[in-house]
C-alpha cells in the first residue's frame, strides 16, 4: 500500500511539472510572436498582416483626401484674398496696390481726408454698377442693411503749439449717422454737422457696412459655392495727431450655406461620389481602430499572464522596463490619428452638403490626422535594422535635444526682448526693401566724373598689367564699398 502512494505521488508530480513546462513554452511562444514583425509573424504562422495593410491603405486613403480638400480650401482661401484687394480698390481713393506698411493708405490734409471720407459713401452708393464680381447689399428683413459711420473724439480739447498749451478731457465721445445705400441724395446736406471735424480732437472715424457675395468658383470643382457675409470696416487713424492719417480696411467673412440654390450638370452628381470616399475612409479608420484597440487587450492580457508566471516561479514582480515592452505607444498614435481622421471626415462630409462651414475646423483634424499617420509609418520602418539604428537614435536623443530647445529658447526670447525694447522703435521694414539710405561720404563718391587724362596714363596702364603684384587698380565702373 505504501509502495503504491508513493507511485502515485511521482505520477502527480511528474505530471505538473509537465504541465508547468508546457505552459512555459506556450507563453514563451506567444511572448516571441508577439515581439515579432508582420513579415515574420506571416513566416511563422501564416497569418496574413492585416494591420499592416490596413495603415498602407488608410495612408493612401487619407493623403488622397486631404489634398481633395486643401484644393477646395485653396479656393476658399483665396476668395477671400481677392475680395479684400477688390474692396480696396473699390473703396479706397488712392490706392496704389500695395500697402504701406500695416495700412493701405495715408493722406496729410484736411481736403484729402474729406475727399476720401466722400469717396467711399459714393462708391458704396453706386456698388451695384461697379463691382465685377456677385457682390450685393446684405439685408434684414427685406431691408438693406445701413451703413454706419462713427467719429471718436476728447470731449474737450484747446491745443496752441505756438504757446506750448494745452487743454484736454482725455474722455472720449462717438457721434454715429447711419446711411441708407437708397438716399443717394440730401444726405450730405441733413447731416452736415456730423462733416464740421476738430482734427485736433478727431482721434479716429469708422465707416463699416455688410455686404453678400457668392464663391461661384468652387463649382469648377465640383462642389457647391458658399454663401458669404462681408463685414467691411474702413479706418481714419489719427491718434498719433502727427498729421498722418493712416486708413485702414478690415474684413471679416463667415461663411454660410446658402439658403436658395438650383445647379445643374455633374457638380452634385460628383459630391456624391466624394461623399462615398469619405464614408469609406471612416469605414477603414474604424477597422485600423479596432484591430489596435484588440491588440492592446491582447497585450495587457499577455502581461498579466506572464505576470502571474514570473510571480510564481521567481517569486517577485516584473520590473516597470519591461512592463513598458507590453505597452506599445504606436498603437495609441493610431487609435488617435483615426479618431481625427473621422471627425475630420464627417466635417468634410457635411460641408460638402452644406450643412456646415467649418473648413478651418477640418483642416486642423484633417491635416493633425495625416500627420499621425505619416509617423506611424516609422514602427514599420523600424523592423529593419539599418532603419531600426536611426529611430533608436532619435528616441535616446530626443529628451536631450529637448532640454537643449528649452534652454535656448529662453535665451532666444531674451534676446528678442531685448532687440524690440531697444533698436524696434528706429527699424524700417523700408530698409529691407530698399536698402539703407547712403550717407553723404557714400553720396559723394557715388558722383561720377571724367578725369582729364594725364601724361603717364599709358605707363600707367602699363606697370598695372605687367605687375605682378595681385593688388590691382579697379576699373573705373566698379562700384565702390566702404569698409572699417
């Protein structure tokens, strides 16, 4: 009997330590695939890399659509771009172009400020017969909406220069008048007090008004204009009272959807085929979404068990380094970048059934989505080993090449403290343009004149050429460089 316990007893043992030595060697396998790359994975067991091929596809994918979408805003963008130039030559009497500096123009008397005050009430006026494009005045309730000019100025105010006086309520005051685009004429008599200007009391007078206009353009690219509301707002500067008035033309235009619209031809037949696209990159960003969320359950799972495992033979807990081997942070990148990518997709979408406007909202999810998604592409990368030699590289470096920016960029925003306080009040964007202006050493030698030709020219010329000296006479025409 007692042989026979004994039997038993070495059975039972024998056998869990085969149990124990077969869950070793499965849990070392699956440790050893899931370290392995996709190529490698397909090699051992045969299954075929989706995730892989997911991320190629969805790279492709969305690339595609941010560059169908950066065209459209394109053509936004520079609507808008345009609008504001075509409103400054509208409205502004003088216009050269080009700005001057940070305002559009600049006028130094009294008659000057009045005439440009006039031109821009008649070019409103007379809009409709003037402007080229789809321009109209916006209106409330069937009405257009008025103009409104406003003058700001002290309440109080006695300037003598001569006698080095002065008096003045620093309080502000706004006197407005409104303007109908209807009542072209009697205007200017009933409100002739409003024109009676105190420019050493004048700080500064606003004309702003709507206007609506229509983005026909886009429908060369198949897709359905927007609706825009123009608030103009033009300025006549003079708080400095140097006796420069700056004017200024401001613009804000939001978009809207427009509330009446028939198109006819393949515009709407084309949108429906992008909003095919974007339902099929959703559909690919949900799959990419889930395959890595699996295959962090997966990982946390294999933690545990290996956890448990090493808990029970070595009798201690897995250090945090190599906790962090089952934490793969590219599996986060993706889960976040696909997440952008369908938000981004469904904004797309309802833009293009205009149902929204929001294109600088989709841009930022769009254009941060195809980012993460390029730097996804690094994991893959780092499966190879010449690859793999770079990323490692980049990664033990990054934390010192960070404290480095952080460190020279204080010193960076020190200097540029420094550089605005001290030389930004007597700096010329000017100067860049054009060059510093010559002083009058520079001046003077800049004058050409003719020589009378002396006796020993010819032997001059000469000893210049024969010499063997490297230091040469400059030609006559060569520009002189002063230098110290």
């Amino acid at each position: 009997m007692e042989m026979l316990v004994r039997y038993l007893d070495r059975r039972e043992s024998s056998s869990s330590i085969t149990q124990s030595v077969i869950k070793e060697e499965v849990l070392r396998d699956d440790l050893k695939y899931y370290f392995m790359s996709p190529c490698e994975k397909y090699r051992a067991r045969g299954q075929v890399p989706w995730k892989l091929g997911v991320q190629i596809l969805k790279i492709v994918m969305i690339t595609t659509q941010l560059i169908l979408f950066g065209l459209n805003n394109q053509l936004v963008v520079s609507y808008k771009e345009e609008n504001v130039m075509a409103f400054k030559n509208l409205f502004l009497k003088g216009y050269s172009g080009v700005d001057e500096d940070d305002y559009s123009v600049a006028v130094y008397t009294q008659q000057d400020v009045f005439d440009r005050l006039f031109y821009v009430l008649d070019q409103y006026d007379h809009l409709g017969h003037l402007s080229v494009g789809p321009i109209s005045y916006a209106e409330d309730n069937g009405k257009p909406v008025p103009l409104i000019m406003c003058k700001e100025y002290y309440k109080r105010a006695s300037v003598k220069p001569s006698d080095e006086a002065y008096d003045i309520d620093a309080q502000l005051e706004t006197v407005c008048m409104s303007k109908d685009p209807a009542s072209v004429h009697g205007w200017r008599t009933e409100n002739s007090s409003f024109f009676d200007l105190e420019f050493y009391r004048l700080v500064d007078i606003k004309i702003t008004f709507q206007l609506k206009g229509i983005n026909l353009q886009t429908v060369r690219s198949h897709e359905l204009p927007d609706c825009y509301t123009f608030f103009v707002t033009i300025t006549f500067d003079n708080q400095c009272h140097s006796g420069k008035v700056k004017i200024f033309l401001e613009i804000d235009a939001p978009r809207s959807p427009c509330k009446n619209w028939k198109i006819s031809g393949t515009a709407q037949k084309n949108t429906h085929y992008l909003l095919f696209f974007d339902s099929f990159v959703i559909l690919v960003c949900l799959t990419s979404a889930v395959l890595c969320t699996r295959s962090i359950v997966l990982a946390v799972r294999l933690l545990q068990r290996f956890s448990r495992f090493f808990h029970d033979n070595s009798k201690c807990n897995v250090c945090q380094s190599d906790k962090k081997e089952f934490l793969n942070g590219w599996y986060v990148l993706v889960i976040v970048s696909d997440t952008l990518t369908i938000v981004g997709s469904i904004l797309k979408m309802e833009i293009q059934a205009k149902s929204l406007t929001s294109y600088d909202v989709c841009s930022i999810f769009l254009g941060t989505s195809t980012l993460l998604v390029w730097v996804g592409v690094i994991r893959y990368l780092g499966y190879f080993q010449k690859y793999n030699v770079l990323i490692l590289t980049m990664k033990a470096a990054f934390p010192k090449v960070l404290r480095f920016c952080c460190c020279a960029g204080m010193i960076y925003l020190g200097y540029t403290f420094c550089g605005w306080i001290v030389l930004g009040p007597y700096h010329e964007k000017n100067y860049q343009k054009n060059g510093f202006p010559l002083t009058d050493l520079q001046k003077f030698l800049k004058e050409e004149k003719d020589f009378p030709p002396g006796e020993d020219t010819e032997t001059d010329s000469q000893m210049r050429y024969s010499s063997p000296c490297c230091c040469r006479r400059a030609p006559r025409d060569d520009d002189i460089t002063l230098t110290s």
